[in-house]
C-alpha cells in the first residue's frame, strides 16, 4: 500500500529496482546527485542530468517535461554513496513560469517496475522557489529509505547546488540549463490551462502550503497547491493551476492537439473527429473537462463550480475540491487569528506606553491614549473579520454547490443521492467519515474524507470525556452512541464496496449492543451473528488472525495463488464493541496484531471503547490506542489539519432521527450479495 509522506517523513524502501515517477502542472528538469553521509556532493561527476543523464544505478530523463520516470537500481549505486537526492527545476529558457509557486504543486512517487506505488508525496509550500530537493533516497543500517524532502531554492540550480557544497554550482547549473534548451523542441509540452475559477484571497497566509506536521489523506493531484495564476490577472493568489495531462489524450507525448492514435500519424489540426485509441490500452478517451464556471458580474469571484480541480475523473475532482476548501478555509482562519493576535498585542504594548509615561498620570491623556490603543485595536479586528468574513461566504457559495454534487461514499446520510443508490461495482477512492468545522466559520462543514482501502483501524471513543448536547453523559449512553456511530461507518464501508468485496465482523460479549447492531443484523450483512462471550471472541480473534498470518506469508513467499481455495479474499471489518470486557491477555494481543498488520492484508479493526476502562492492562495497549485514527460519538475538536494545527471539531455522520436510508442501503447490499451468491 501506498505511503504518502509529508515533508521529513520516511518510508522504507522494498527493494532495489525502483522507478521515481514525477508529474508537474509544467515542464520541469529532473536530476540526481550522489552524496556522501553527510549530503555533501563532491564534484560535478556525481550529479545526473538532462546533458549527463546516467550515473551508476540511475538514469533521468534527457529534457525537460511535464512527467518523468527516473530509473534506479540501488544495489548499482556506489557504496561511498549514501544519499541520492532527487532535484527538480524550472527550465530558464522558454516562456514557462519563473516559480513554483505559479503551477501545481510537483507531485513525485517512488514506485515498483510494474508501477505500483510505493510512497508518493506532494511538494507544496512552495512560493519563489525555482529549483527543490523534492526526494531523498538514503542508506541506514545496511537498508534504504525514501525521505520527503521538499526544500526548495529561490537561487534555482546554482543556489542547490552550492547547498549542497559543490565548488563549481553555477558553472554546472549553466550547463544544464544549456542543455535543457537545446532540448525543448522535443520536450512535453505542459497541459493548457484550465478555466480560472476563484479561491478566497488569504491575505497573509495565502493558499500555497501544504501538509507539514501530519498526515492527510493523500492524494496524486494537490489541490492544496494547484493555483496557478489567471491569465487575466497576473499573480492573482487563489487562482487554479492546469490541469494534469492524461496519456494518450490532447497533451500527451507527442504534444497539444495531437494525441497518440493506433497505427496512424496524429490528425492535423481541422481534419475532422480526432482518435484517442492507444494500442496499448482498451480505451483512452480523455476525461471530461470540468464544466464553466458561469460569467460573474464584474469585479465579483467568480461562482462557484462543483468539480473544478484537478483530477482524470469527476470523484477525483470533487476529492481535490474538498481538499482544497479544506486548506482554504484553515488558512483564511489562521490569518484572522494571526491578525487578532498582532493587534492585542499591539494594543497591550500601547497601553503599557502609556501607563509608563509621567506626563499620562495627570489630567486625561491618560485616558485619551488607552482609548486610542483600544480604538486601533477594534479597527484591526474588524478589518480581519471582514476579510474572514468574505472568504467564508465564498466557502460557504463552494459547499452549497459541491455537498448536493458529491457521490455516495462522499456525501452525508440526508444527501438526496442516497434515494438513488445502487451497489457500486468499483471501490470508491475515499469515504466520508464525518464532518469539520471552526468556531470561526460555523457556517462551513467541510467532509472529512479518508482514502480507500483503510490504512489504518478506526477507534470510536466512548469515553465520558465526551458529552451529548453539552451536556455530561453517562457510560451506558455513552456507548450506545458509539455503536451507533461504528454501526453508521460500517454501514457505509458495505455501501460503497462492491457485492461481496467487504465483510463486517462483530465481537459484543456481553450482548450489550443488540439494539445499536439491529441494522446490520437484520439486513443479513454480518459474515454471523455478534459474537459473544469470551468463546466467541476467541473464535473470531483465531479466524482473522490466522487469515493475516496466511495472506502474509503467501505475498512474502511470492506465491499470492497458494492461498487455501476458498479463503476469503475480500475486505474485512471486526467491530469490537464493550472492550475491554471479555478479552483475556491472549485476545488483547491479538488485537493489537490485527490493527498492527491487519490494513496491509485487507483486515481492518473498528474499536469502540473508552480507554480509560482498559486501564489495568497498563501501557500495553498504547500502541493500539496510537495506531488507531480516534473519532468520537460527538462533537469533539480532537483532530488538527497537516498546515497550521488548527483544533477542528468533528461531527460524526450519524443517521437523520427517523430515516430508514440506511436500511434501505442495507437491504440493497444484502439483495446484491445473494444475486451475486457471496
């Protein structure tokens, strides 16, 4: 599975033979240098490039273009090398832009031959930069890593590499511009721009960074970063970059308006329907453009449009979008707190100023300059509010038409696509599991979107830190709503997986959650009744484990056809309900190896319980707390954004009071399963 790094991140590498795949919103040169243990680059022999493409165990490509593939064999790579460092630049000859910042944020992923990723990140954060150290490939303890890196160079080149302790950085960086331009008539051309649709403005905290500190859902496209400016005004923050080129289509190899054809010269331009057949795939037809945004009045943002970000399909587009509002809305907040934070303190530093002056003491002027500090501390607050204020309406326009465009595994339980749902045949690339929002801007929920296949367990915490209404709640209450809560996320992980493809588990010893589990018990969902006592939670536990232990030895033995015929190669979901209750040490160590090693070989735990009763099995199950993703019955504001740390509040996606939606789901699955005989 896929690891997708933010910036310092590291992720072991499986193997030596590796491609590093890099997809841009524009030309870009690609290069790598050989360093020491230190990173240090000891001479111009150690860097590959577009004019000296191979060094031993790597080669880049020859040109500039908006994709690359970069070869590596890392068993080749000389053992005085301890560092590739991957490099990515803005091409100094040409019309292209003189900044990252003005394209899509560079997307670079590290991958198997046969092209499935091994860890992927977005470099965003990039302003004036023109040359950056997107990747780093480096030894530790005789194995490789991959390290996001994202460090990027307003110097270009030269700035890199004298960085990076070269004596002659602009001399080589000459060289490879040089060459570049002699290759740009057979370079890729990048993508056209897309239709220019408006962003809120941030002022001082402009939409152009990315994750940092945590781990986001991740995704190929960045709309976080994709902003590049509208050609009708130039530099315009908040403007949306071009879009990615597709293979085979309009910008693919052989460049714009003139795709890749079977057998037969590309069309010339007016010769009628173009041909987007490609011997090497059964359809390669472009994806449609995301619909005009309809004209605004002049000197107005333009309204808003459901699905126009980037991406090759319009679930990928919405992703993005909500990705997008997401960050917007988390910087747009972090400037108006930065702003109220500059001017208290601005005012308490006035005010101190004036206490500590003589002359203030007598008479009114005292009193006349702590008015005045208050009065320009007033007018800075509301000149912040009004710039949050505008851009939270435009959030709010965005969501309006974006929430009734969203599909299924997106949308809230009340969302009118419900009422035409039908069993998906192709997995989804993500699933709503709640909503967030700011006290700031109460008016925008933003859907909390995670990518499918589940990377990591979910654990509905039921503990009465939480409350219902504002008000304390009790334990019993408490956990009847996370069960429901589990019992509402499991029932849209059925909904959105094909017939078949997804199994539910459930572990109640106590046979406390009959009521919460009636839906899925009766839909005929479940693989079997809840499991109760500690017999039942043994025979579960033993099943699933040992359906890990046989997946796992299958794909690391390179025999996946070995597996026992009839084992169930679908998705799996054990829901453990009153934990810690019924579980002796054995079946507590068994969960923690399912949440550990479940998600890689599709088994997947959702825990509802409150930690604070598993107490007295001591700091043994802190790694399962910390391996889980923590969701909450209700409201809480436990969760922080990868760019500023914002403390958002989620809210869980529960059902309307009195919908029958998520029977009527159920019932559908269930019909689904049988016709399919699963």
């Amino acid at each position: 599975m896929t690891a997708e790094l933010t910036r310092g991140q590291n992720h072991p590498l499986p193997g030596a033979r590796l491609e590093i795949r890099v997809s841009a919103g524009t030309q870009v040169v690609a290069g790598a240098t050989f360093g020491d243990e230190n990173g240090t680059l000891h001479g111009a022999g150690g860097v590959a490039h577009p004019g000296s493409p191979t060094l031993p165990g790597l080669e880049v490509s020859r040109q500039a273009a908006a994709d690359h593939r970069l070869a590596v064999d890392l068993d080749a790579v000389p053992d005085a090398v301890h560092r590739v460092s991957v490099l990515l630049a803005l091409p100094e000859a040409g019309r292209g832009p003189a900044r990252f910042g003005a394209v899509a944020a560079p997307f670079v992923a590290v991958t198997h031959l046969d092209g499935d990723e091994v860890a992927s990140y977005t470099i965003t954060g990039l302003e004036a930069e023109s040359a950056v150290v997107a990747l780093e490939l480096y030894r530790r303890q005789g194995a490789w890593k991959v390290r996001a890196v994202g460090q990027g160079y307003a110097g270009g080149l030269a700035e890199l590499f004298a960085d990076q302790k070269l004596p002659e950085a602009h001399r080589l960086a000459g060289t490879i511009h040089e060459a570049v331009a002699g290759g740009l008539a057979r370079s890729v051309p990048a993508p056209p721009a897309a239709a220019p649709a408006h962003r809120p403005d941030h002022g001082s905290a402009p939409r152009s960074g990315g994750p940092d500190g945590a781990v986001p859902p991740g995704s190929p496209y960045d709309p976080q970063g994709a902003h590049a400016p509208n050609p009708q005004t130039p530099g315009a923050p908040g403007q949306r970059g071009a879009p990615q080129p597709y293979p085979g289509g309009p910008d693919g190899p052989d460049g714009p308006g003139e795709p890749v054809t079977a057998g037969q010269p590309s069309a010339p331009a007016g010769a009628g329907p173009i041909d987007y057949t490609h011997p090497r795939r059964q359809t390669a037809a472009p994806p449609p453009p995301p619909p005009a945004a309809p004209p605004a009045e002049p000197g107005q943002p333009a309204r808003p449009v459901a699905g126009d970000a980037t991406g090759w399909s319009m679930e990928e587009r919405l992703y993005n979008q909500v990705w997008g509002m997401f960050e917007d809305l988390a910087r747009t907040t972090a400037a108006y707190r930065s702003a109220v934070d500059f001017a208290d303190s601005r005012m308490e530093k006035e005010l101190d100023q004036a206490l500590s002056d003589p002359r203030n003491r007598i008479g009114g002027q005292g009193d006349a300059a702590r008015e005045a500090a208050r009065a320009r501390h007033g007018q800075l607050v509301a000149q912040a509010r009004e710039v949050l204020d505008r851009d939270v309406a435009q959030l709010v326009a965005e969501a309006e038409v974006v929430e009734p465009a969203l599909p299924a595994a997106f949308a809230r339980w009340d969302n009118p696509v419900w009422h035409a749902y039908r069993v998906p045949m192709e997995i989804p690339m993500a699933l709503r599991l709640g909503d967030l929002h700011l006290p700031e801007a109460d008016r925008v929920r933003i859907p909390m979107l995670v990518r499918l296949p589940l990377e990591r367990g979910l654990w509905i915490d039921c503990g009465r830190a939480a409350s219902l209404d504002g008000l304390p709640a009790d334990s019993h209450e408490m956990r009847r709503a996370g069960l429901e809560t589990a019992v509402a996320h499991a029932a849209r992980l059925l909904a959105v997986y094909p017939a078949g493809e997804f199994t539910v588990h459930v572990i109640d010893p106590a046979g406390s959650g009959a009521q919460a589990l009636a839906p899925l018990v009766r839909g005929g969902v479940l693989a079997a009744p809840p499991a109760q006592g500690a017999a039942g939670a043994a025979d579960v536990l033993a099943r699933l484990t040992q359906r890990v232990d046989l997946v796992q030895m299958a794909l690391r033995g390179g025999a996946p056809d070995a597996l026992p015929p009839g084992l169930d190669t679908s998705q799996h979901l054990l829901i453990v309900n009153d934990f810690p209750h019924g579980f002796d040490d054995r079946a507590v160590n068994q969960l923690r190896y399912l949440a550990d090693e479940g998600p890689a070989v599709g088994v997947h735990l959702m825990m509802v319980a409150d930690r604070e009763e598993s107490a007295g099995f001591g700091p043994l199950l802190d790694p399962l707390w910390r391996s889980l993703l923590r969701l909450t019955p209700v409201a809480d504001d436990h969760l922080a954004d990868p760019w500023v740390g914002h403390a958002w509040t989620y809210e869980p996606p529960l059902v309307p009071p009195g919908s029958q939606v998520l029977e009527q789901v159920l019932a559908q699955v269930a019909a689904a399963r049988r016709s399919w005989g699963r």
